[in-house]
C-alpha cells in the first residue's frame, strides 16, 4: 500500500470524544484541524448539561460537534425538547448520532432508534443530518438480520423526516468481514448513505478486548479467544488501528457509499488524534 492511499483514506475523519475531554482539553484545535466532526458520547454518568458544554466548547474551537443521544435513555418527550433546544441554542449543533443506548428497560416513551426519530422533535429543532449505528460485526442483542433490518429502517426514518442520514458503524476487528459486509448488505439497504467505519484508536489489547466483547463483536472476538489472549494483544493492541486503516483504506478509497474513518479514542482523545492526524497529513512517518 502506498503512503498516499493511507493518508486519502484518513483525510477528513471523525473521532469520539467524552464530555470528560472538554473539561481536560484547554483548546481542541491543538489536536485536530478545524472543522473536524467531533462525536459527543453519552456515557451513563454523563449529563445533559456536561454534553451540551461539551458541544458548545467545540463549536467555539471551530469543530462540528456531533452529539449523542441515547433514545431508551430519554426520560419523557419534554427532556428530549429541552436537550435538543439547549443543543441547538447554545452550541449550534446541527447533526447529531441517534442510538437505542444501554439500558434492557426504556426509561421513557422511545424504546429504539427508529421511535425518536419518528418523534419529530429533532425536525423540530432544525437538525439536519443525523446518524444511526451500525453492526457489521454483531451485535450484543440483536442477530445479523434482525440487525440489518433495523438498520434499513433507521435509514428510512430519517429520511421520511426529511434529514440527511448516514450510517456509523461499531468499531471493527476485521477488515475482510467489514469488506464482505459493505458489499452483501450494507450497499442494497443503504441506498447510497455514506457509511463511517468505526476504527478503535489507542487503546490497549487487553481493555479493547474487553470493550469489544461487551459489544457483542461476536465472530471476531471468537477467534482471538481460541487463539489466546497473547494473540488478541497482537491483532487489537496499540499497533490495531495502523492494521485496521490499512487494510480498509482500499474499500474506503474506492466506495462511494462509504464516507470515511470514525476513530472511537475510549478516553485516549489526545493520543488517537495525534495519530489520525499524522496518517492525514504526513502519510510516510505514520506509515513507517
């Protein structure tokens, strides 16, 4: 592969933050170039006032926030309003990623994706574009056609309600099943939404491991469990998102449905963006 392909296919990317971050990062042009799409995740002690700062730091450091919102974690249609509104006002978000969240029991009236969307709310408030997760590697509930057919009407949702859609997906393991998957599903339901593929940044081998299990990366984390924990550290350690660029970068390059590479950092903001940016900009050091 050459340096070129690499650093076209990581040109543009968009990375995962924790409302953590903005607290700790006194100025995130440090980190990455203006106008970087930078994801808001919801972690369980996260509030909605502590995302809302978040997006609006980030739109005052001249980044796009992108904020999530759990749906099976939004009380009451009266909590969506306010959060979405203070989004909107505050930080002027105009995109955000919509996924079901955690929790096995709603704890208010949109018990997936697809029921907030259909709410209106966001249309409201004047989003624009918004986000649906996807699985292409399991997921920790659904099976793979249940999944898909979740996703194509996630897809639907959101352009019935008139807002630009595209599809991020769970961070991956395997370049070849991701390769497979974009080309027997992903491509006949998707009807052109740009796919981001979701890449693990910094981390090491063994928290990563952990994390992908909790997600349900099923065939994936299968075989690294045959193979022993020595060989997981191998495959998803520290050198995991130089293997996992490179051998996605032909498929990133040359789909037209695929829209890029989403780095989720798991608290290493710093550390994965330092990287993403020398992949970008100066393709044969992070090559080497």
């Amino acid at each position: 592969m050459t340096t070129e392909i690499l650093a076209s296919a990581v040109r543009g990317f968009s990375i995962e933050s924790v409302p953590q971050d903005a607290d700790r990062i006194d100025d995130f042009r440090d980190h990455v170039p203006t106008g970087t799409r930078v994801f808001i995740a919801w972690p369980p002690k996260a509030t909605p006032e502590s995302i809302v700062k978040s997006a609006r730091k980030l739109h005052e450091q001249e980044m796009v926030p992108v904020p999530h919102i759990a749906a099976r974690r939004v009380p009451s249609q009266e909590f969506l309003r306010a959060f979405v509104g203070d989004l909107v006002a505050q930080a002027h978000v105009r995109e955000v990623l919509v996924i079901g969240g955690d929790p096995a029991t709603p704890e208010g009236p949109y018990t997936d994706t697809g029921s907030l969307l259909r709410s209106g709310v966001l249309n409201e408030f004047g989003i624009e574009k918004v986000g649906v997760a996807a699985h292409p590697e399991g997921h920790p509930v659904m099976s793979g056609a249940v999944s898909r057919e979740v996703l194509a009407d996630n897809l639907a949702a959101a352009r019935d309600h008139g807002m630009s859609v595209e599809a991020v997906s769970q961070f991956v393991l395997d370049p070849q099943a991701i390769d497979s998957w974009h080309a027997e599903v992903y491509s006949s339901l998707a009807q052109g939404a740009p796919l981001l593929i979701g890449i693990p940044g910094l981390v090491s081998g063994t928290r990563l491991l952990k994390i992908a299990n909790a997600c349900g990366i099923g065939e994936s984390i299968g075989l690294l469990r045959k193979n022993g924990l020595r060989m997981a550290k191998t495959v998803i350690g520290n050198s995991s998102t130089q293997t996992l660029v490179e051998g996605l970068a032909p498929l990133a390059n040359r789909a037209t449905d695929v829209g890029g590479f989403h780095f989720y950092t798991f608290g290493n903001f710093e550390q994965t963006a330092a990287w993403a940016c020398e992949a970008a900009s100066t393709p044969a050091a992070a090559a080497g």
